[in-house]
C-alpha cells in the first residue's frame, strides 16, 4: 500500500493511541490488521479496495472493517 493508504488504515486503527506516539503513523504491521480482523474465534475477515483499468487490477488498500474500506474507496475516487 501507498504511504497515504498506510496513514489511513493507521489512524482508522487508531495505532497512534496504541502505540503512544505524537507524529502519524505509517508504519502499519500485519499483526496490528490481523489482529483487528477477527470475529468468532480465528475466522478473519478483510476487506480491499482495488483499483482496475484497462492494464488489469492493482488492489491499494486492505483493511480488517468494512467502514474504513469504504470511506478510503470514497476518497479516492
């Protein structure tokens, strides 16, 4: 992902509460979506946005909620 999609997943995450730090978070782990993801146990659940044109499908943001999906989707319109 972009640096821009990694801001918005970071704050839709709210890792900079949970990480204490004052400058915006780019730095997203896959522990941290993974770990948002889950429902029932061990079942994950992601969502991805994806850009297509005439070359093909380039997927630019995933995301552990469907809320964030659809407003980073909205915004890049």
């Amino acid at each position: 992902m972009g640096e821009d999609a990694l801001a918005f997943l970071s704050k839709s995450l709210d890792l900079g509460s949970k990480y204490e730090v004052t400058e915006p978070v780019t730095d997203v782990e896959w522990e941290d979506v993974e770990e948002e993801a889950r429902e029932d146990g061990n079942v994950l659940s992601f969502f991805v946005v994806v850009e297509e044109d005439d070359k093909g499908q380039k997927p630019l943001y995933v995301s552990p909620d469907w809320p964030s999906a659809e407003e980073f989707a909205k915004k890049s319109l």
